[in-house]
C-alpha cells in the first residue's frame, strides 16, 4: 500500500489550506480585541458585561454618571478621553469603554 500523497499546507495565494475563508471583519475584530491591556481575572471570579448603546452622549455626561460610584467622585470628563479606563470601587473593578458604542463590564475580584 502506497502512503497518502503529501498536502501542501500553503494554497497559492499564501493562506493555509486547512482553515476556513477569511471573515471580512476578522482583522477590524482583532484589532478591537487587541487595543487595550488585559483585565487579571483572578478565580473564582463573578464577570459581568453589561454593553449601554451611548451615541450622542458627551464623554462629560458619562463622566457624571462614573462619578456616582462610590469613590469616584474625582473623576473627571478629561480622565475618559481615552477610549478605555479601569476604575476600583470597594469590591469590584469596573471597565469602561467607548468603542463606536460604549461598554461597561465589571469584574468582582
């Protein structure tokens, strides 16, 4: 019996011949992935996402309502310039994000 004939793991355009098609918006969800550090989850850990549509909210509006938290009354609108900032309240860490529509998460340590 003659062994299987070798495949050539590479097809000609350069792609792996094993894996599907490339997605569209493959390297738009990488990227969004990848822009901000990692949260550290230690276990047993509760995670909670909670995703709040923000379009036409002003980054001050928001900043009034983070300010409400316990403890982060400092907060300024200025502080959430970056599309992305880390706040630690008394028993969880909250993660706000403003891609094309804001996201909150928070993770209890």
């Amino acid at each position: 019996m003659n062994p299987p004939e070798a495949v050539d793991p590479i097809d000609p355009a350069g792609r792996h011949a094993l894996l599907p098609a490339d997605d569209t918006l493959r390297e738009a969800l990488h990227n969004e992935v990848h822009a901000r550090p990692p949260a550290r989850i230690t276990l047993p850990a509760l995670v909670v996402h909670i995703a709040v549509l923000n379009d036409g909210v002003p980054r001050e509006a928001e900043a009034a309502h983070l300010r409400l938290l316990p403890g982060q009354q400092g907060l300024a609108g200025a502080d959430l310039q970056a599309n992305f900032l880390h706040l630690s309240l008394p028993r969880h860490i909250l993660k706000w994000e403003r891609p094309k529509a804001g996201r909150r998460g928070m993770e209890r340590p």
